[in-house]
C-alpha cells in the first residue's frame, strides 16, 4: 500500500511538471485560470507581472501599469481619481483572487507581488490579448 502512495505521489509531481504549474501543490483548474483571465483588471496584472523582470513588481508599481492599461469609461475624470479607483479595485478583489486561485504570491505586508503561474496561464494571455484592443 504505501508503494501506491508513493507512485501517486510521483504521479502528481509528474503532472504538474508537464503542466509547468511552478511547484504548485496540485495543477491548477482551467475554470479557475478562465475565470481569473475573464477580467479586464486582471489580464493586465498578470501581463504587467508576465513582463516583468523576475515577474515581479512592487505593488504602486503594478497600480501604474495596470491604471494604465485598463481604460477609464470616463476620460474626463482626473488620471489620480482613476488611479485610486485601480489601487482600491486590485487591493480588494484582482490580487486577493489571483492569488488564492495560485497564479500570483501577493504579499501585501511588503507590497511584493509575484507571477506563479505556470505555461497554461502564459498560454491563455497570450490568446486572450488581441481582444483587449482599445479604440
């Protein structure tokens, strides 16, 4: 019983090697990456920290790249007011969901956010791009 275990064990390990899953502990859904890339906010997270030396940037860092990034629907609002609306938006809901779904380390106490996910993540960003054109 225990040369089953262990054959299981190698068994996950093998598959998240293929899946390039980055020493997660399990493979990662594809409702769960689909849904992560489903927003706007959040393919621009994972883009800004996919291009990212070490795929890692500093909190106020990703802010700017992504406020950037995501259009505000009215252009007439000051770009600090929009700024503080992205902060908000990423702090409470973009990170804390990237990162409980394992495609990002978001460290909030040192403001370190990290990409994690693997190539199927990389994968569907690079599909899903051509359709984040803005007129």
């Amino acid at each position: 019983m225990d040369e089953s275990r262990e054959l299981g064990t190698r068994d996950i390990q093998s598959i998240d090697a293929v899946s390039g899953s980055s020493g997660r502990e399990r493979p990662i859904s594809p409702d769960t990456v689909l849904s992560a890339v489903a927003n706007e906010h959040r393919r621009a997270i994972l883009e800004a920290l996919d291009n990212a030396s070490g795929k890692t940037l500093e909190y106020d860092v990703l802010v700017d790249r992504v406020a950037d990034r995501v259009r505000d629907e009215d252009v007439k609002r000051e770009s600090d007011e929009h700024r503080q609306r992205v902060r908000i938006a990423l702090h409470h809901t973009h990170l804390p969901k990237l990162d409980e779904a394992r495609i990002i380390d978001y460290e909030a106490e040192t403001g370190d956010v990290q990409f994690v996910g693997g190539e199927l993540e990389r994968d569907l960003l690079t599909l899903v791009e051509p359709y984040d054109v803005h007129e």
